[in-house]
C-alpha cells in the first residue's frame, strides 16, 4: 500500500462506528480540497505548486475512501458546496493559514478513525494518512511561522 492510501478493503464488514469515523475522514478530505482550492488562488508560485500537489494527496486519500465505503455498501458523504473560513482568505499569509487548518482538520479526522476503528487495515491505512498529513502541516507550519513545526500530538 501506498503510504497516504487508504486501501481498499478485502472484506465487505466494517462496524458502525468505524464506518461512522470513515465518513468523517472523508468529510475531512473534502474540506481539505475545497481549502486547497480556495488557497491556490492566493499563494504565490513557490507554494502554489506545493498546495496543488498536497490537493492531489487529498484528492487520492478521498478517492481510496470513496472505493472503501463503496466496497462495504455505505453511501459516501457529498462534498459541501462551500466550507466556513476561521478567517477571511485575502492574500498569500491567510492562504497558507487556511491550509494549515485543512492539514489540521484532516488530521484530526483520521485520529478519530484510529481511535474508533478495530480494523487493522484500516487502522493501518488511517495511520499513513496521519503521517503524511503530519508532513503537509509540518510544510505549511513552517510557510506561516507556526512553531513547534510539528505538533506534539498531530490531530489533537
């Protein structure tokens, strides 16, 4: 498995809350994206390749949750059309900002899967995405002069 990658699942079983945690990774990622996408607008072109690139990570940990859900007959959550900013996005600081909160959000989503899942791969699949994660966030961290660059606890 790729590192990032949610797998997907073998079997067709997951148990409620696992599924329930799933969802909210998912719910996570879409936001994810839609920050991406709002931030890319206003980043310069040194970190406007990096945010583009992290939106892929997003855009495959979604996709490989999307397969999953689909694997084990749960409708995936829809996208929002639009997400609340903690502050109003209006130039290349409160874009690099927005991303550390969708690294932040993100990894707190997938905490929450490790936390209420009993699924090894899928424990397993949660843990990749929070390491990569912890690394986007580390990046972004560093952009808007964040210390500690890596948080204690990612995902707190």
């Amino acid at each position: 498995m790729e590192p990032g990658r949610v797998e997907p699942r073998r079997s067709s079983v997951l148990d409620e809350e696992s599924t329930d945690a799933l969802q909210g990774a998912l719910a996570a990622e879409h936001a994810a994206l839609w920050c991406y996408g709002l931030a890319v607008a206003f980043l310069g072109p040194q970190n406007r390749a990096q945010a583009r690139e992290d939106a892929e990570a997003h855009r495959t940990l979604r996709a490989a949750v999307e397969t999953t859900l689909s694997q084990i007959g749960a409708r995936a959550v829809s996208a929002q059309p639009a997400y609340a900013v903690p502050q109003p996005v209006v130039d290349a600081a409160s874009a690099a900002a927005l991303a550390v909160v969708a690294e932040t959000d993100a990894l707190g989503a997938w905490r929450s899967v490790i936390e209420r899942s009993t699924d090894r791969p899928l424990r397993q699949a949660a843990l990749d995405a929070m390491t990569q994660g912890t690394l986007r966030c580390a990046r972004w961290r560093v952009v808007v002069g964040s210390p500690p660059a890596i948080p204690l606890f990612p995902g707190l």
